[in-house]
DNA sequence: AGTGTATATACACATAAACGTATATTATAG
DNA sequence: CTATAATATACGTTTATGTGTATATACACT
C-alpha cells in the first residue's frame, strides 16, 4: 500500500543519527574495514559496530568478511527507496524549484506542475 | 564540503517519525487543520501538535493562521534537500537500479509507483 | 600452544523521545 | 461577559537510543 510505512520506515531512523551519517558518507567512497571507520568518527569502535548493526538491518549495508576483517559497503536499495520516497513529493518540492535555476536530478528543468487543492 | 552534516541533520530526525511521516503523507494532499490531521492519526491532539512543531522547526510544515484555526501545510525545501542528499548516492544507489527497470525520476517510461492513500 | 589483532556483544548508564493528562491561550458565539 | 472550540504548552512517566567499559569470539602469526 503506501510506501511511506514499509521499508521507509527504518531507513529513515537509521539516518536520523549523525554518526551513522557519517559512516555512511564514509562508505560512499567505497567499501571500508570497521577500523577504517572508527578512524573517521569519534566514537569507539563499540559504537561502531552497533551504528553497523543498525545500518546493516536497515538494508544501507553489506558486509564481505575476509580473514579477520569486515568490509562494509552500501546497498543501493534504501536509497532508492529513498528517491521514491521523495519523489512521492516530488509536486511539493518542485513549486518553488522553479526559482532555485536547476534541479538537483541532473535533467535541465522542472515542468510546472501545479497542483494544490486544499480539502 | 558534505552536505550531510548542514541542513539534512534535522530532515532525517524529523521523518523518523512513524507518526510524523503520516502527518507529512496528509499534508502532501494538500493544507490541513490540526484536528483534521488528529483524525487521522492514532494519537491525541496534543501530540499531534508536538509533532507538527517538531515539523515546523525541522522547516517541514508552515503554518497558515486562519481565525482561531492553523492550516499547516508542507514546504518544499526540505525534500529538495533530501532529493539532494539521496542524489549525492546516485552512483551507488543506480548500480542496481538497472535491473529492477526503471528510474525513479520518471526519466525512463511508466513507474508504478502509487500512492496517495491517505488512511 | 600462546599472543595479538579485528570485530561483535553484554551490561550499565545517561539522555532523549514520545505519549497522555491536565492546563493555558486565543478566538468565536451567544 | 461567559462558554465553547481550536490549538499549544507544561509536567510526569515510560520507553528508546547512544555511549563507554568490559568481555567474547574469531582469525593470524609465531
């Protein structure tokens, strides 16, 4: 039925926490060892671990186990979700993209869709 | 340097909401009264209203005085800038995006994405 | 075997979040 | 002016969340 209590649901409480922002923005640049990460966070690396649990049961990540290491990388299907959920909104964000000059999709510009009906 | 930390720090908090995110589903048909967004909420109104300041201060909603009534309505930037964020994953996010056929963006052809339900 | 490294998990704790009840505020009706 | 309706806020309580310390597990090397 609606997208926004399915999936959505987590992914957004998985990102509401800036440190698992900056894991993610860490990962973005490719798969990294749980080490790697603690290196880029100011947390230890217990907390660590748990930010990836968390990310990991929210579907942002897969893990590759080599040895004795972990390498964690991005799942791109949260995000997509993501996009569709935004996308969902996509009448409301585009009434005043107009005046910003581009649009953030890469496409040259927006149509202006205009719909709004006050029940 | 990343857009992560700036703006979209209160955007995810704010969304993590289940309850918030069926507000903001409402509020996407369009401006809504506090007791009519009560109604389709689960919770008591005093909630609801806590939830739409947390919305309000996270600049999701506006507020549109109208005698002793207050139509809140969604404001488009916050999902510009989350329609930014996503995008700056839209290299890992469209490596699989290829094989479930179609874009988000509507860019390619039909998407079966439906929504508006509002319950 | 034993030692060291990489990662996960258990536990305790502190803080934050969400909720309901009750109350305050403001507007409207009578 | 009083009563009522619409909304916001204060307060107390419960539950969730993030963290560190300490410990467990698994592998690697000697």
């Amino acid at each position: 039925m609606c997208i926004y209590t399915n999936v959505t649901v987590t992914a957004f409480g998985a990102l509401a926490d800036p440190t698992r922002r900056r894991i993610v923005e860490a990962l973005g640049a490719g798969e990294r060892s749980v080490n790697d990460l603690v290196a880029r966070v100011d947390i230890r690396q217990s907390g660590v671990s748990r930010h990836l649990r968390i990310l990991h049961d929210a579907g942002f990540v897969t893990v590759r186990v080599e040895g004795q290491h972990r390498f964690y990388s991005l799942r791109p299907e949260p995000f997509l979700e993501l996009a569709e959920w935004v996308s969902g909104y996509r009448t409301t964000w585009e009434r005043r993209l107009d005046r910003l000059g581009r649009v953030v999709e890469g496409r040259s510009q927006a149509r202006p869709t205009k719909r709004e009906e006050p029940r």
